[in-house]
C-alpha cells in the first residue's frame, strides 16, 4: 500500500546549515520537470533533485566521451594505466563526496556537481582548451591573419573565448540532448538545477589571465551570481577543492606510472618529502617508502598523501563553518569557506605536491612533443573548417542554422528544401552553390556559427579529432 506522503529516500544524516537542503526554494530549474511534477501528483518521491541532476549528467553522451579524453596527455598512446578525463572526474567525485560526508553537506549535489564539472573539456586537455580560445579571441596570430586575408574579418572584435567551465554549463544547458519536456517543445540542454550548473560554473576560476570570461547565456544569467568567483554552495565550494586535489596528487603518480622522462626526479622528490619534511600516517617507516618507490608501488604513497591532505582540508572547514555559525548564514554563500584558494593556501604538503607537479610533471619532454603535436591537429582543423565550412558534418550546419543571425542568411534559410521526415530540419549546405559562396563570409562572420564551430570541435575525443585530421589532410599518420 502506497502513503501519498511518504518518500522511499531518506537521509543518513543532518545537514550542515550551510549546506542546500534537498527541499530548498533555492532549488530551481529553466523549466517545470515533467518527472517531478508526476511525482509530486503521486506523493512518492523516488528521487531528489540532485540526484535525478546527477543522473542525467551520467546518461549523457558528454559524459561517456570523456573516456578518450586526455587528462595530462595522449590516452592510449603513452600508457592505458593513466588517468583519462572520465577517471579523474570520477575519483573528483569520490574525494569531494568524502569530503561532503564529513562536514555534512548535501552529498547528491556534490556529486551532482563533480560528474558535470569537466563535460566542457576539450581534446587533448588544456592545450585544446587553449588553442580554441586563442582561436575565438584572436590570439593565434596565424589564423587571425588568414580570416583577414580570406574574408576581412578581424576576429579580434568579436570578443569572444572559450573556457571548459562555461563550455561544461553550455554543454549541460545548451548542447546535450535527450531531455524531453511536453509543455517546452523547444527545450534544450538537459533542464538541470542552477545550485548544480553554478557549482561546475565556478569549480575552477572565471577569468582567463586576468580578463572575465563572457559567455552568452551565462555571464547575464542571476541564477549564476556572477558577482562572486567562487561558488555560492558550499557544496560548489567543496568540489573545487576535490578537483584540485584530485588533479595535483593524480598527476604526479600518473608521470610515475607512465614513465615519464622525469620520473626520476618525482620519486626523489617525494622521498625527500616523506622522509625529511612531513610525517605522513601510513608512510612513517623510511624503508617502507624507499622499497615502494624503488619497485613503482606508488599507488599506496599517494593514497595516503590525499588522505593526509583531506584530512587537513576538513578540519579546516569545520573551523571556517564555526567561526560563521554565529552568524546564522546560509546559502548562497557570500564567503569563501571550502575552495582550495582558501583551505589549501596554507598547507605546506598540498603546496609541496604543486610544485611537483608545475616542475616535473607539466615540464617533460614527452608532455611538451604531445601538447605540440595536439596543437598542430586542431590548428590545422580550424583552419580547415573556416576555409570551407561544409566540411563540418551536417549536425553543425543544422545546429548552425537554427541559430544563424545573419538577417539576410536567415531568410534564405526559411526556404532550403527539408526532408518531409523532418520539415523544420534546415541544412546550411543545401543553400545553392553560388548562394552559400556569396554568403560564406557573413557565415563566418557570424559568432553563433563560431560559436557553433567551436562547440563541435570542444566535443571530439582525442581519437575522433585524429580521425578528423586525418580525413580533411590524408594520410595515414600526421
């Protein structure tokens, strides 16, 4: 027999005060949910709102590409041991849920949180993501002066950028598909909660070198609170902690494992650290440390570096949620309580493992031939894309289309045959030929069609975006 006021989920602790409670008014959507409305009418609440976020986000394709991925370099062709971007976000979410469990956040929205947080990345890590804003904003000086050349177009004023956290909410809100709506038959995106895309919003910082990220959509949105750098959820705060954790400490055992030129100096740099400068529970025997990294067995020392770490990044939490509870806050948050720029900034051990990683692991020869190696491939396919675009797939043209400005392109869009199948389907490349070429400048003038370029190519796996250079270049091997 069913109670119309019972719920099947219960949870196994109370809440911090500063933590969002599954029934706060806080908790809002871009559109009424369908599911929960049906649950609401039945009085059985099978899931929260965080978790059915956090379901959505794992159901996702974004998510499942995150397997070819890079994480600090190539996937599969240094070592299938090393992290990918799918590894690292889960052991994100394994640290930041810890963490939540232990200052008693809401543990579904962390979660929630960390499985979204890098859905925006592109190929080849940070150097795709580096490439493709210096593309958007005109910093590749090449490519800034081929659209000069091609089109007299100065990219420059556009003012346009790209950084994986605003792409990861645009991905979520924006991109991704299979979220239905029977009342919005034009929804887009996955209709997530806004503690949630606030969270992967503002996991790392909004600015690149000094200059505020804009991204439409976004920067005007009130539910992102763009007022404030770090998120206003503690729960948002803890999960830009875990990342970087995550990051620093994976990284290092990532160059060990997959025998990086620099290993040697890593593992004496750890040595001299666990041996000389810190007492670490679980590494206090000196033999013991020097044994495991003689023989690789480096998966150990690094367990017990993070939980020293978190175990120093909790209490320090605890204390900053003391010194507030007199003040009864309570979400958003207005403070900086939980991030790594306010818990890690003092820690000698976490800042130690930086250095590390920025000296040893980010500074290698086999990183550096990769990172310009993946530099080249996705130059070259911008280059290629913007010199003709219908070599994107149709996907693009058609995203493309639905949100072309170009007064004069849009009219000329109204009137592109579509397949009966689907008649509000328009396809960019069946303008006629010479009608596309006399538009092609406007076209890439256009900043929903760069913007649209620019999703597609943040989307590819490292293989996939191979595969692509291969087919607009030839060849069997660049």
């Amino acid at each position: 027999m069913n109670d119309k006021n019972a719920s099947i989920y219960y949870k196994s602790y109370e809440l911090s005060p500063f933590a969002i409670s599954d029934d706060d008014p806080n908790i809002k959507r871009k559109h009424l949910d369908n599911k929960e409305k049906s649950d609401e009418k039945t009085g059985i609440i099978t899931r929260t709102s965080f978790q059915r976020d956090k379901d959505r986000i794992i159901y996702s394709k974004a998510f499942r590409r995150l397997i070819h991925k890079t994480q600090v370099c190539f996937t599969g062709e240094m070592n299938e041991h090393i992290r990918t971007r799918l590894t690292h976000t889960l052991e994100v979410s394994q640290i930041a849920r810890s963490i939540a469990r232990q200052v008693h956040a809401n543990e579904d929205l962390t979660e929630a949180i960390a499985l979204g947080h890098d859905l925006g990345h592109t190929p080849f890590g940070h150097t795709g993501e580096t490439v493709l804003d210096d593309f958007l904003s005109g910093k590749d000086e090449g490519i800034t002066k081929k659209l000069l050349e091609m089109y007299g177009f100065d990219i420059t004023e556009m003012k346009l950028h790209f950084k994986h956290n605003f792409q990861s909410v645009r991905v979520l809100s924006e991109l991704e598909g299979g979220y239905k709506n029977l009342e919005y038959n034009d929804i887009k995106g996955l209709n997530l909660t806004y503690p949630v895309l606030e969270g992967i919003l503002k996991h790392t910082g909004l600015k690149l070198k000094d200059q505020l990220i804009f991204y439409e959509g976004i920067n005007d949105n009130g539910f992102f609170h763009m007022e404030q750098t770090f998120s206003c959820s503690l729960e948002g705060q803890i999960v830009a902690l875990a990342d970087e954790i995550a990051q620093v400490c994976h990284d290092i055992e990532d160059a060990v494992e997959g025998n990086y030129d620099s290993k040697e100096f890593i593992c004496d740099q750890l040595q001299t650290l666990i041996t000389r400068e810190f007492n670490i529970h679980g590494l206090e025997n000196d033999d013991d440390v020097e044994n495991m990294i003689a023989t690789s067995h480096i998966k150990y020392i690094i367990s017990c570096i993070i939980s020293e770490v978190i175990t120093k990044a909790v209490d320090e939490i605890k204390n900053n949620m003391q010194k507030l509870s007199d003040r009864g806050v309570k979400y958003p948050l207005n403070e900086d309580i939980a991030t790594h720029n306010c818990v890690l900034k003092h820690d000698e051990l976490y800042n130690r493992l930086r250095e590390i990683e920025e000296n040893f692991v980010i500074n290698n020869y086999k990183i550096d031939k990769m990172n310009g190696k993946s530099r080249f491939v996705l130059r070259q396919i911008i280059k290629a894309y913007l010199t003709n675009p219908k070599q994107l797939p149709d996907h693009v043209l058609e995203s493309y289309a639905e949100v072309c400005s170009v007064p004069t392109l849009k009219e000329l869009i109204k009137h592109i045959y579509s397949t009966p199948k689907d008649p509000t389907t328009k396809n960019i490349r069946y303008l006629r030929k010479e009608v596309f070429e006399e538009n092609q400048k406007h076209i890439i003038r256009d900043k929903t069609f760069l913007r649209a370029m620019s999703d597609y190519i943040a989307s590819m796996t490292d293989l996939y975006a191979l595969q692509q250079y291969k087919k607009l270049y030839g060849g069997d091997s660049i």
